[in-house]
C-alpha cells in the first residue's frame, strides 16, 4: 500500500489556521531571535575584521527591519481586531454593520502613522524626505513626457 503524503498548510485535516493561537504558541520564537540580536551587538563591538564587521552589519540591519514588519503587522491586528470588537457592539446595540473598505483602511492607518511621528517630533524629517521621493518620482515623469514629445514632432 502506498503511503500518501500531505501538506498540512492546505489540507483541512490539520484545522484552521488562527494567528493569534499561532502567535502565542511559538511566542519563545521571538526570544530567540532577541537573544540572537543581543549576540550580533556583541560581536559587531568585538569583531576587527572589516569583512566580517559588514556581514554583521547586514545581519544586524536585517533582523532591525524584521522587527519593525513585525511590530507594524501586530499593530495592523491589533487595530482591525477593536474595529472588529466595536462593529460588534454596534450589532449588538441594533445598528447595522459598517464595513470600512481597504482605502479608508489605509487613510486611518495613515492617520495614526502621522499622530506618532508628531508626538515623537520626527514628522518634519518624515515630510521632508516624502516630498523629496515625490519630486523624484515627478522629475522622472517629467523627463519621459519630454522624450515623448521630441519623439512625436519628429
């Protein structure tokens, strides 16, 4: 008889998927990983050889970025999770369900971005540099429109 194999992520036998039980259960994951970074710290102080001091570098600029995905991800859930939680008690007090389509999702989301930046004061710098991105962007387009129209008069 042959043995039939499975993939536990797209077979239903193996039960739903739920983040949150997910998140709690491999919880020591992220201690791990904070260990990890703590040992990175140390060696990138210890290490003279410049090859190796750049590997860390990277390493250590990597797991940094990992964090903050991390950290925003969990922000995200956490936000959709009260909205969740306030529809409910609208349900549940007889008005009906009001759901917020990914747009406005992303303005809120926006919103509160621009909040902390105030309150942390990095805002200006943050503006700054947006506005120097979006004139790039625009001078790029801009140099393109212009290739174009030499190529139409000719």
């Amino acid at each position: 008889m042959k043995r039939s194999t499975r993939d536990p992520r797209f077979n239903d036998l193996s039960g739903a998927y739920n983040e949150e039980l997910f998140q709690k259960s491999y919880a020591f994951v992220d201690d791990i990983k904070k260990n990890e970074y703590e040992s990175v710290k140390k060696q990138l102080r210890k290490v003279k050889n410049t090859e190796e001091k750049e590997k860390l570098l990277k390493l250590k600029q990597k797991m940094d970025t990992e964090s903050k995905v991390k950290a925003e991800l969990a922000k995200r859930r956490e936000m959709s999770k009260q909205r969740k939680k306030e529809m409910a008690e609208q349900t549940e007090g007889g008005k009906k369900p009001f759901y917020l389509k990914n747009s406005d999702k992303k303005k809120i989301e926006l919103a509160e971005k621009y909040k902390e930046l105030k309150a942390s004061g990095k805002l200006d710098k943050y503006m700054s540099k947006k506005r120097k991105r979006n004139t790039q962007k625009d001078k790029k387009k801009f140099t393109k429109i212009q290739i174009v129209m030499i190529y139409e008069l000719f």
